[in-house]
C-alpha cells in the first residue's frame, strides 16, 4: 500500500477495506508482527478523557513491539499556545511549534485526542491542535479522536459490522439520542464515512434541529422520523450529538428518542452498536444494553485490531 503520512481522518487511508482486513488478521493472530515496532516508541496525548482509546491503544502498540508514553495534556503538561506571533503574556506557557518538535525527539509517531470546543466552530473544523501539531511534528501523526473525526472507532465498527452481520446489504441505521451534556459530531461524521466505503442501505436519523455537517451527510438518506426509519433494520447505530447549525446547542432533552427494547422490535431484529461510554436509560435503556444483540462490547474489543492495522501500515510504509 502507498504511503500515509499522518492518519487524521478515513480519507488519509488509501483502502478502507483493505485496513479492516488487516484488522482482522491481526485479531487472528495479535502477535504476528511484534518484531514491526522493535526500537521505536508512540506517544500518546491525551486532552481529554479516555477508557477505550487509551488503553486499546497502548494494546495494539505493545502487539507491534512498540513502547508506549502516554501524558495527559489537561493536567500533567504546559498549556499550550496555537496563535502565531502572539505575546505569551497570559496562562498558556509552551507554543506548540516547539511542543509537536520536542515530543518528536522522543517518539516515532504521536497519537493524540483533543475533542471540540463546541462554542468555537471555525477553531473546531478547522482541527487546529491535530493540524498544529502535524505542521510542526518531524514524525507521523495519529487521530485518537478529534473536534471533528473518530477514525479508529469508525474502523472498529467497521470490522464488528464486517464479522457479526450476514445480511449482503444490511440497512443500517443512525440514529440520534438524547444527552444532557452537548456531545461533539466526531463519531458521527466518521461513521458516516465509514458508511461511504460499505454496502448498506444507510439512513441517518434525528430530530429537526439536529442536522449534522450537510458536507458530511453528503446524499445519504436522513429522516426526522425515528420509528420509520428503524422499520426493517438489521443494525442500529445510537449516538448523541449536539445541534450543528446552533454550533454546541442541546435543544431537546426528553427521553422520547431513547433506544428501548420496543423500538428495537420494529428492526430485524437488528445488532445494536454504540462506541461507549453510554448513559444507561438516557441514551439506551437497559433491556437493549443487555441483550445479546448488542455489539458494544466486541466493538471497544476491536478497536485494538483496528488501531493495530493503522500503526502497522505506519510502521511498514509511513
Ligand atoms: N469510544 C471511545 O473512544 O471511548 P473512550 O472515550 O473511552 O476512549
């Protein structure tokens, strides 16, 4: 496969299918290519939270060989600055064009999570801490979630869709939930692209108000109507985001789009997935979180093999 210099979003691999199938051998076989990463080193960066990401990664790292650093940017580092020729006179203390060299004298790639703002939207899309970091860095850098992309989940769902669904082509269905905190788009927009390089009868839907990046939805089929668009589904997929017109709104928060085990009998009989962490009986009552069709649990198990076939394309030809 070509090169890929940095993995920021779906768009930077050159075949999609062809990483899942990565990501399935290596669940095959976790240590076949522990002699790829000998001698080198990945940096995590965390300025957010994390259960999932952080520990599968730090997983499919130790698989390849690799070592691992991790530091948490919202606690143990320097605050950073991103403005250009700015006067450093207030609480930020490390610009990032020396932060992204000085972790590159230590690490052979950095992955790095820095979630949305969700009150500045120009900031957010324009992925400023990923990009400033990937301007400034002298070695490869991985997406571990950002204000606007979730590659690595949306890979995982990818190789749990690919292993648990039978159906030639599935209807898969995303549908919005409740959430009493304004949640970003990140997981969203990259399920949705994953949805681009998959065989499905996709359709996205949401109460109105909650419209996602139209560049992102693209042609895909969208329905404010909920109970129709789960009719016939073989999966569905639930998650919150916050409004996007109203940038970082939460216009609703009523439990009448929950996913209960009543709605999911208007499905056939479909999987459920959802990327974790969920609020029992807000976003999903109980009765389908506990189901044996629900995936979410083999879906945080794959982001392992679906993060390992990234570092391995790094590793081989990055
Ligand atoms: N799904 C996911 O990214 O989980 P964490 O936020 O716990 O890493």
């Amino acid at each position: 496969m070509p090169q890929m210099k940095n993995f920021i979003t779906l768009a930077d691999l050159h075949d999609v299918a062809k990483i899942i199938d990565l990501a399935k051998s290596c669940k095959n076989d976790p240590f076949a290519f522990e002699k790829l990463g000998h001698r080198k080193t990945l940096g995590l960066l965390f300025f957010n939270p994390s259960l999932r990401t952080r520990l599968s990664t730090q997983k499919a790292a130790k698989q390849l060989g690799l070592d691992v650093m991790v530091m948490n940017f919202s606690n143990e580092a320097w605050a950073i600055e991103y403005k250009n020729k700015t006067v450093m006179s207030g609480l930020r203390s490390e610009h990032v064009k020396e932060a992204a060299q000085v972790v590159s004298q230590y690490c052979d790639f950095v992955a790095i999570r820095a979630f949305a703002t969700l009150t500045d939207k120009v900031r957010d899309e324009e992925e400023q801490v990923l990009r400033e970091f990937a301007e400034y860095a002298s070695v490869p850098i991985v997406n571990m979630e950002s204000a606007t992309a979730h590659p690595l989940q949306a890979l995982a769902d990818g190789l749990t869709i690919q292993e648990q669904v039978q159906v030639k082509k599935p209807k898969i269905v995303l549908s919005w939930a409740p959430h009493p905190k304004a949640l970003p788009h990140a997981v969203a927009n990259s399920f949705i692209r994953l949805m681009d390089h998959t065989e499905a009868d996709f359709v996205i839907t949401h109460p109105e108000g909650y419209d996602l990046n139209p560049e992102i939805v693209g042609n895909n089929k969208v329905s404010y109507n909920q109970e129709e668009a789960l009719h016939g589904a073989d999966v569905v997929y639930v998650k919150n985001w916050c409004s996007y017109t109203n940038y970082g709104a939460i216009l609703r928060t009523d439990d009448q789009w929950m996913m209960t085990p009543e709605k999911m009998k208007r499905t056939n009989n479909a999987f459920f997935m959802h990327c974790l962490p969920i609020r029992r009986n807000v976003v999903a009552a109980d009765g389908v979180l506990d189901d044996d069709k629900s995936l979410v649990i083999e879906q945080a198990n794959n982001r392992t093999y679906a993060t390992q076939a990234v570092l391995h394309q790094l590793l081989s030809h990055g």
